[in-house]
C-alpha cells in the first residue's frame, strides 16, 4: 500500500487504508521498521506527526514481489487461448468491480 502513495503516510491512514484498527497499523509499522523496510521521519510541516515511507530495501521487496505475481500469473495464464485471457480479464474487472469497497477510495478490503 505505501508503494503505492506518492507521500509518507501516518499510522492512523496505514489503518484506515488496510482496514486495521490504530494499534494493529503501529504494530505493522514497528515490524515494518526493525525488518529494515520501512522508515519513519518527521513530517516537513509538522513535526510532531511522524510519517512512514519504504526503504530502499522495502522498495526492492515491492518490487520482486510483483515480478513474481507477474510470472505466477504468465505461467498459470500460458494454456489460455487469447479468446480466454480476453474473457477472463473482463469476468475479472467484472468481479473486482462489484468488490466490496471498490471504488469508494479504499482498498477494496
């Protein structure tokens, strides 16, 4: 999700975003950081809030583990015909579209 954001967010809109209560979020986070995959810094206009960003090493994560969901999905898609990839994209934009959440902003949860 923080791949995803253009700037650091704060722990209560991690929450809000992944559908978690605050203290789930902090906890999260605090993993997040002692893994070395995210960091904390003051926000630039207040600094009394504290903002969460990925890490170089948290980017990499992001990064390998949408190149494996990518070739998971060329390998599990490689016996369609394009007929078949066709239809499933659209049953699949169907089907996300109707998720609970879709296109209210969030995440989809």
């Amino acid at each position: 999700m923080l791949a995803a954001e253009q700037d650091p967010l704060g722990v209560s809109e991690i929450a809000e975003r992944v559908g978690v209560d605050q203290p789930r979020a902090s906890r999260l986070v605090a993993q997040g950081v002692e893994l070395g995959l995210l960091r904390r810094e003051a926000d630039a206009e207040d600094a009394r809030k504290i903002r969460t960003l990925l890490t170089d090493e948290g980017r990499a994560l992001v990064r390998r583990a949408r190149e494996d969901r990518s070739a998971a999905v060329g390998e599990a898609l490689a016996g369609f015909s394009d007929a078949e990839r066709r239809q499933f994209a659209a049953l699949l934009e169907r089907f996300a579209a109707a998720w609970p959440g879709a296109g209210r902003g969030g995440a989809g949860r």
